[in-house]
C-alpha cells in the first residue's frame, strides 16, 4: 500500500483522460516518481467521455489501482505489480467543468 503521506500532496497535475495508456505509461511514472521522492504532487484526471462506473469505482477505492506488467529484461523475466496512488480524484468534464477551471487556477499546479 501507498505511505498514508501521499494522500495529502496537492495536486500538481491535471490529466484529460483516464484511459488504460494513461494509467500504464505517464501514471505509471508520476507514482515512481512520488515513491522516489523526486516528485510531490498528485493528478487530478479528467473523464471526458460518456458514463461514470469507472469514476464510481476508483472513487470506491480512493482512487487507487493496480499495475501489472510483465516482460523481459536483459534476458530474464520480469513482473511487476504495483499500487498506484498518483490520482488524487477525477472529475467528469460534462458535470464539473466550473471545479476543472477552478482547479486550474491552483498555484500548486505545474502540468496540464
């Protein structure tokens, strides 16, 4: 599980998608990089397509997931699992466009 720390670092990040990609390559690495300490600030994701389950459900969760990834790394087999903590909540564009904007006026925030 994610140190109980990184719950409360602001959020420094929006995202416009939560798709599979998004979790697997750029999340992927803003967690390393929070569990690294090079990095202290979480996403804020914003849905922009139809529907709610998948916000529903990592809201369920706080916002947490799994990452599995295997492959092959210098010759040998690899596998990795991994929490990751880097979303801080998301927001569906179509019924939160005032919080997003609001948000984006953080002096916190750094990347969009």
């Amino acid at each position: 599980m994610p140190d109980e720390a990184v719950f409360n670092l602001p959020e420094k990040i929006i995202s416009f998608g939560t798709g599979v990609l998004l979790k697997g390559l750029p999340y992927y690495f803003v967690n390393k990089a929070i569990n690294e300490g090079k990095f202290n600030g979480r996403i804020l994701a914003v849905k922009s397509t139809p529907g709610t389950t998948e916000i529903e459900s990592l809201a369920n969760q706080d916002y947490l997931f799994t990452l599995q990834s295997k492959g092959i790394q210098n010759g040998q087999e690899t596998e990795e699992t991994v929490i990751n903590a880097s979303i801080s909540r998301i927001l569906h564009a179509d019924a939160s466009w005032n919080e997003i904007l609001n948000a984006a006026h953080n002096p916190d925030l750094q990347i969009v």
